[in-house]
C-alpha cells in the first residue's frame, strides 16, 4: 500500500539503531519512493557523506548513479535495485558496478540484495537494500586472470565441486591445439591431464583430497586424430571464489620424447638427433661415467666446450650443485634403472647455477653400455610458476579473496613475462591526483587534503586508492618517495 500524506510516519528508531553498525550497507526506503535513512557502510560505498547526498527519493538516486552489469550493459530505471524494491521484488547477489555522474573518478562494485519489512496489518512498511562492496575482490580476480592468461606455461584450473575444467592460459591452447570451449566446462576424466602419469592412483588420490601433486609425466590427448602429447605435468590446490580447486601446469616434453624415438631407431639417427637436439645432452660411458661425447646445446648452454670434458667424469667436470644428485646417478644407473625428470641444480662453467629436469636411460651404442643424459632448463619457467603460486598462497593465508598486496605481486608476475616493466611517470596522472600526491609529498593526512582541495573525505581516500594503484605503492611513505624522485616536491 502507498504511503499517502494521511499515513502516520514509521518510527524507525529502533531499527536504525540495530543496523547502524552492520558491516554490510543497508539504505531504507519508503513506499512513496522517499529514500529516508542509510547507515555509514551504505553511504561510505557510495562515497558521499549523508544519506541526503543518495537523493532525495529513487528517481533522484538514478540520475546521481549510474549502475552498470558486469557485462557493460547499463541499467534501465526499472532495471535499478532500489525501483525493483519497491516493484515488490525480492533478490539476492545482484552484482552492479557504480559509478556517479560528474565524478571520473568514483568506482565502485557492489552485490545487492533486497528485504520488504511490513507491518502487524501486512502492509508494506520498509523497503531495505542490503549491499556488499565486493570492489576489491573483483579488482584482485581481474588481475589474477590478466597474470594467469598472460603467463607463459601451460596451464589448467579445474573445480572440485564440478570436477570441470574452469580456466584455460594460451599457454595450454598452443601446446595441445584445443579451443577453448573444448576445455572450459570439460569434465577432467574426458579431457584427462594425467593420462598414462607415474602413479596415476596416487595422483588422483591427491586431487580428491586437495593436496599437491608433484610433477610427473603424463600423456595428453590432442585434437589431431590418433595423436598424443608427452608432458610434465604438476597440481597446486588454490582457492578462487571460495571454491577449492586445483591448478595444473605443464611442461612440454615433446621435443625430447621425438629425441628418443628417433634415437632407438637407428646409430645412425642417433647421432644426428644427439648433435643437433636442442636440449643438452651428454652420452657417457658405464659404469664409471666417463664422458664420450656432448652435444652443442650442453656446451652452449653450460659452457664446456667437447674437446675440454671428453675423458673426463662426470664428476671431475664439477657440474653438481650438490653431490648427492651425482651419488643418486651413479646408484640408479648402476642399479639398471631409468632415471625420469629429476629436479637438480647444475653449475656453469661460469659458476652460474641453472635448474634443471635431468633424465638419464641405458643405451647401447656399438656393443658399449652407455647412459644417455638429458638436461632440460626449466629455470626461468619454474620461477614463472612459482611466483604465480606464491601469489595465490599469500592470498589463501589472508582472506578469501586477493588483497592488494597480492595484486602487486600478480601485477609483477606479469610484468616479468611479458619482458618489460611497465612504468608510470607524473605525466601519466591527472590533475586531480597530482594535486592529492603534492599534498600527501607535503605531509598533509586525508583531512587536511579534504580541506585544502574543497572535498569529502571519502572522495580523497578514493583518490588516493586510486593514485596508489596507479603508481604501484601501498603505503604513505612509498607514494612520498616516489613522487619525490620524479622531482614533484624537492627534498
């Protein structure tokens, strides 16, 4: 029922009073399309400062806001939470982005849901928005998936609930050939990563109950009929959208598994296959490891050159970061078995320390027992991998969505790959944050800067959210110091 001039005015003291502290943002309106009352969180999600500032009733509030879905399609007037209330609807978990008109710099996102509050007569005495500001959360998943496309290795993000394929990198796409809507939504048993993997039962072992799963090799189906793909392939638990997932990634073998193929065919194309491979590779005599031959790409890669480390052993050449990976050649190789993908740190000649996938396998070459081994450099993919990892471990330790903290570190991850380091100089910001940086490289504190550019509080601390983003800083001091570098205030 509407309210006419004759309806007594709602005592909502006590109501007030209840929700003025919530944490989420609750704004009341009237029947008559008044919008009477919002408590702090409401107002501050709006960036304004008394709930006047909202309008005066509903039509007011959409022509100060502008709401907009998460797929840019803006909202019609009937389309706006607050007219859906009063439309008598009842919804949850409306996502809306909010912008204000004349303010560029005002962001915001917001998840709405509504309540209708009557009363003994069961007519409609309150219609409440209820608000979450979800900004920082989806800020954070952006730039999760800006660093998870962007990153190099292949990669895979399956739901546990669903067991279905949720995210796909380019990474991933090239290597197998798939579409992505081959992939998105796949259930993991048809689209198997850890098909043919060293010990497959106890990878899925890990997979259902949420822990690691160490790198081994596996086998992938290709789009091309018939057609198989050779890889190393690795699962990290990770957490999106409180949903618990697994993030897979992969490395592609099949350069090497070609090698081998095309080594037990033939002497012959052995040794053709062995000079020219791209990987290192040395071929060595059993059982004392004494070094017969090594191709170009070891002497490019770990610079020794042949005609220098042909005799030797392979532990005179001192390659071995820690000898104890040596001592576990030497045992296993003499033991008759196939060494796989072992994880070592091999030096230079150089003294550099270089991460590698060490392989070694028994061959016979003219009557002589002779090992064949394979080092593949995985040292700048594995810090690749590893810091999108630590990214997403740092932020399953502090909250259920990404903090700024990790933006920054996905933001870098990125930056790395892409071999180059965004920078952002005083002419890339607009006046209104040169000015916010001037005054905060003076030492003024939001107050004084609210003051002294004729603004509310809640604007400046946008402004400076803002112009932290921007410059790549969290604290104070580093916006004081950085703006002081670029010569804006003199030391």
């Amino acid at each position: 029922m509407e309210a006419t001039p004759h309806t007594p005015k709602v005592d909502r003291h006590q109501l007030e009073q209840l929700i003025a502290g919530l944490a989420e943002g609750v704004v009341l309106i009237d029947p008559d399309r008044s919008i009477v009352w919002a408590n702090d969180m409401a107002l501050e999600m709006h960036g304004v400062e008394t709930t006047a500032e909202l309008g005066s009733e509903v039509t007011e509030y959409q022509e100060k806001f502008v709401l907009t879905y998460r797929n840019h399609h803006r909202l019609k007037p009937d389309q706006y939470p607050a007219q859906r209330v009063l439309d008598g609807q009842i919804f949850r978990d409306v996502v809306v982005e909010v912008t204000r008109v004349h303010d560029d710099d005002f962001f915001r996102i917001h998840q709405v849901r509504s309540l209708i509050l009557t009363n003994s007569a069961g007519s409609r005495e309150s219609l409440v928005l209820v608000i979450q500001d979800l900004t920082e959360q989806f800020s954070a998943q952006d730039r999760f998936e800006r660093a998870f496309h962007a990153n190099p290795a292949p990669a895979l993000i399956c739901q546990l609930s669903t067991l279905q394929y949720i995210k796909v990198n380019q990474g991933f796409l090239e290597m197998t050939g798939y579409e992505r809507d081959a992939v998105i939504n796949q259930s993991i048993y048809k689209l198997d990563v850890l098909e043919g993997a060293e010990n497959r039962e106890g990878a899925i072992r890990c997979l259902e109950e949420w822990s690691t799963i160490s790198q081994r090799e596996a086998v992938l189906q290709v789009p091309q009929k018939e057609a198989k793909k050779f890889v190393i392939v690795a699962g990290q638990p990770i957490e999106i959208e409180e949903e618990k997932c697994m993030l897979f990634t992969f490395i592609d073998l099949e350069a090497r598994k070609k090698a081998e193929t095309s080594l037990a065919q033939s002497e012959e194309r052995f040794s053709k296959a062995f000079r020219l491979a791209p990987v290192p590779m040395v071929l060595c005599a059993l059982p004392e490891l004494s070094i017969l031959e090594v191709n170009a790409a070891f002497t490019a890669g770990m610079g020794y050159p042949a005609e220098e480390v042909v005799g030797m052993t392979l532990s005179d050449v001192h390659l071995w970061k820690d000898g104890k990976h040596y001592r576990e050649l030497q045992n296993q190789l003499g033991a008759g078995e196939v060494i796989r993908s072992l994880e070592v740190s091999l030096q230079t000649s150089a003294g550099a320390v270089v991460d590698c996938l060490f392989s070694a396998d028994a061959v016979l070459i003219q009557g002589q027992a002779c090992a064949l081994c394979v080092m593949q450099d995985i040292t700048d993919r594995k810090r690749s991998e590893m810091d999108l990892v630590a990214a997403i471990d740092a932020v399953m330790k502090d909250a259920s969505w990404f903090t700024q903290s990790v933006m920054e570190k996905l933001a870098q991850v990125r930056q790395t790959e892409q071999g180059t380091q965004a920078t952002m100089e005083l002419a890339d910001l607009t006046p209104r944050e040169r000015e916010v940086l001037t005054l905060i490289c003076k030492g003024n504190n939001d107050e004084s800067i609210a003051a002294a550019l004729k603004l509310s509080r809640h604007t400046v601390r946008n402004h400076v959210a803002t112009l932290y983003a921007k410059i790549g800083v969290n604290r104070r001091s580093a916006a004081v110091v950085w703006g002081r570098e670029r010569g804006l205030v003199g030391y």
